[in-house]
C-alpha cells in the first residue's frame, strides 16, 4: 500500500485513468450538493494558514488525502459561483460541455502560440470565431477571410488593453513618438475599470482620459452629444482624440451606449471604436436582442465573454477586430527561435501577435464543444429563460412597496433597492448596505452592489447555469424577511 503504488509517474495512462474517474466523481458529487454549501464564503482571512502545514510534503501523498482536504479545507473557502443562487457581480458559466473541452485542452497539454506549434490550435479558433461572428450577426469584416477576425483573449481586461496599443501605435506612426501626451481616451462613467487600468499600462496621461457622466435620463447610457462636446474640446486644445470605449452591458446596471450615433463621431475623428459586450454579448445570439448591437458595423473592435453567460468554462473573451494588422504591427516579435517556414511566407495566423503573452492554451476547444453539444437554438432559449427569471423578479420587486426597480431591466439584471424612509438618502443607503450585509451573510444566497447617482443599488443578476424559477422565488423570499430585520 505505501510502496511502489504511490509513486507517482509524472503522466502514466494507466494512473491518469484511475485518478480521472475519482476527479469527475468528486467533481459530480460536489455539483450534486453544491445547494448544502453556504453561496458566499463565511471563512475569516487567513482561514487557510491555520489549516496547511507551512511547507510542501517531501514524499508522495494520496489522491484520497489531498481529496479529504479539499473537502474539509478548501470547500469551507469557496464562494460557489455555479450555485443556482450565485446572483452576484455577472454570472461565470460552467457547463459539461465546457468542462469536457477544458479537460481535452488540459490533457493535450499544447501551448500553440504560432500556427506551427499546433495548426489545429490556430485553425479551430478562426472557425468557431467565424462561427460566432456569425451568430451574432456581426459585419462581414470582423470575418477571418479578410482583413479582420476574431482571437481568444483570457479577459475584457486583456482585450481592450490590446485594442487600445493597437490604437496608439497607429496614431503615434502617423503623429510621432513624441504626441503619447496627446492622446486622449473617452468613455461613459459606467465604463468597466479595465479602461483605466489599460490607459495606465498603455502610458495614456491620467488626465487625458475623459470619463462622461451618465445618469438615469438616459438610463445611464453615454449621450452622443457629449462626447461631440468633448473631442471637439479636445481637438481645438491641439489634443488627438484617438479611442473610444462604448458599452453594451454595463457593469453596474447593464445599460447599452447608443453604438451607431457614437461611431459616427468616432469615424469622422478617426477614433478607434470598442465596444465592449462582455456580459451581454451572448444575448445578441437571439435576434430579438440583437437591435442591442446595431451600429457594430462602425466599430473597430467587438468584445464578449463567452465564460460570463454561454456556458463556456472561464477563460474565454472573445475579441474580433476589424483590422488585424493594426493589432500584429502593436504587437509582434520575430525572434529567431521562432522562425518557421509558414510564418515566413505569410500563409498562416500566429495568434502570439494579436495577444500580450507568447504562450496560449487550446481555450477554442471549449467554445467549439459547447457550440456543438447545444446546438444555436438551445443556446438562444438557455438564455432567454433567465432574461424570463429576471423579468418575474422584476415584477416581484415592483409590487413590493418597500422597493424599487432603479433601473429599467434589459437583460438578466435587476437593480433596485429598499426606498427611502422620509426622502432621508443617506440613510437609505446604509439600509441598503445593512440589507445586503444580512442577505450574504445567511449563505442562502448571494448579491452585489453599485452605486448608480449616489444611490447604493443592490444587483440581481440571474444567469448561473442552475438556476430555476424556485431558486428565484426563493431569493426574493429571503431579501424581503431579512428587510424587515433590517
């Protein structure tokens, strides 16, 4: 028992069969209990150091001992994002499909950052771009045939920030290395803060970056009229407006930008325009959401996570482009090490250009299994049942004369909150606060907040891969128990 069977071959077939089957059942059951476990993690920091010894084994353990503790150690610290009553920030969607094709890449143990390393690699992730590209109805030029296509990035985070150097080195090729101060950003204030991360790390002066406000008017999308405001300001300051950020999804509320008014501001200023979809991106697969996108075809860039709401396993941000080469002339290196024939004749995509890092996963795998284990159609109506959840929810909450709906739902999101007593702001908001402390911290349940207009909002967003109409129910059930407490 303890000699020779325990130790381990790196990858021995005959082990990896016997230990695969143990990791899938551990894995089912969890997904078979996952309901017993409290939503959001009760552990208090630093939970973990008092739990595991403080340096690694010298010897081999079992499979069945570092399983015990994951069951016993690292479950109580696991905030249960597949939980039918994870509703917090945005949904990150598992499914068996995505779980196989991240099991297939993890097992084929490929890094294909350059067509030869893996053609397969290179070549499913144009297809099932194209495919996608197609579902959602997108213009013809973010299609791989042409000078455009599609990549795979982890994060939105990382595909702006990809965007944006793309961006500035075709503007500083025409304007000089020396006008990086003059370049300048614009986007609404319910922009995701990857914007501002990727204007730090592109070297976009801070005060150059122009965040508009956006209010319940206009339910918190950008107005075009101010962004004309704005780069007109700036181009008579003998500044270069030189990108854009417009939104279909808010973080915060899920608002949609006016795409078509704000790309033609853009087009007449020769402003790279990305729209950022991340969230909401996968309900424009139905053609009733797909009014949502119009006025893409003016845009540069088109992002969405297909791991938020297409069942697709986290990591997989989908990024097409509608000229490739703005992207490869940012960001390509030629080394001599990686010099190949095909690269060379210029017959082949090398996705290590259209990235930050060299090396990449077989992540199109994924996209490719869940696409062909659903089907488009069952895709369309797994998503159209919890925009129908939310819409249940909605009305729950607007018949509750103790809450508000703050703004109107378009998607699966659903921010309101408890109204005020006596117009006192102030301390609604600390209810609301109050509210959402004694929410998250029963373990039934798990909720997010923003604040729109200075107004604490509680968010609702339903989109995890179990959730049903009871768990729903539910949820509401308790918000309005633990309202009376507070």
């Amino acid at each position: 028992e303890n000699g020779s069977r325990h130790v381990l071959k790196p990858m021995d077939s005959e082990q990896l069969r016997e230990y695969g089957h143990r990791m899938v059942d551990f894995i089912t059951d969890y997904y078979k209990t996952i309901e017993s476990f409290p939503v959001l993690s009760q552990v208090q920091p630093g939970y973990l150091h008092n739990l595991l010894p403080d340096s690694a084994p010298d010897h081999p353990e079992t499979v069945e001992q570092v399983l015990d503790d994951v069951k016993t150690k690292i479950l109580p610290g696991v905030t249960h994002w597949q939980s039918p009553n994870f509703f917090a920030y945005y949904p990150s969607n598992s499914s068996v499909a995505g779980f196989l094709g991240e099991m297939l890449s993890a097992g084929l143990g490929i890094v294909g950052f350059s067509w030869v390393t893996s053609p397969a690699a290179t070549e499913l992730e144009m297809i099932v771009l194209d495919w996608l590209a197609k579902l959602l109805n997108l213009p013809e030029h973010f299609l791989c045939k042409g000078n455009g296509g599609g990549v795979i990035q982890g994060s939105a985070s990382e595909a702006i920030l990809v965007v944006m150097i793309a961006a500035r080195d075709k503007v500083l090729r025409s304007a000089g290395k020396n006008s990086l101060g003059k370049l300048v950003v614009y986007s609404s204030d319910q922009t995701h803060s990857a914007l501002q991360k990727a204007c730090q790390i592109a070297g976009i002066h801070p005060e150059n970056c122009r965040v508009l406000k956006a209010d319940s008017s206009t339910n918190y999308a950008l107005r075009p009229e101010l962004l004309q405001e704005a780069v007109s300001r700036d181009l008579e300051a003998g500044l270069i407006p030189f990108f854009l950020c417009g939104n279909v999804g808010t973080t915060s509320s899920a608002a949609v930008d006016p795409l078509a008014a704000l790309g033609k501001i853009a087009k007449s200023n020769e402003i790279w325009f990305h729209v950022d979809a991340a969230y909401a991106g996968s309900a424009c697969i139905c053609p009733e959401y797909r009014q949502y996108i119009d006025g893409v075809e003016t845009a540069d860039s088109f992002n969405m996570n297909a791991h938020k709401w297409f069942l697709t396993n986290f990591d997989c941000s989908l990024l097409w482009v509608k000229d490739q080469h703005a992207l490869t002339e940012a960001l390509s290196t030629n080394p001599e090490f990686l010099k190949n024939k095909a690269s060379q004749a210029n017959l082949v995509v090398d996705y290590k250009d259209w990235q930050i890092p060299l090396g990449r996963r077989f992540r199109s795998l994924k996209l490719w299994m869940v696409l062909r284990l659903y089907g488009a159609e069952t895709l369309k109506n797994y998503i159209r049942n919890h925009i129908k959840l939310a819409k249940d929810l909605e009305q729950l909450v607007s018949q509750d004369p103790n809450f508000e709906v703050i703004t109107p739902r378009i998607f699966s999101l659903v921010c309101f909150r408890m109204v005020p007593i006596d117009d006192d702001e102030k301390k609604c908001n600390s209810r609301n606060l109050e509210l959402l402390e004694a929410v998250n911290s029963s373990g039934k349940l798990f909720i997010s907040h923003t604040a729109l207009s200075g107004k604490i909002v509680l968010r609702c967003a339903i989109g995890a891969p179990l959730t049903e109409e009871k768990h729903v129910t539910e949820t509401w059930k308790v918000i309005q128990e633990k309202a009376k407490q507070v």
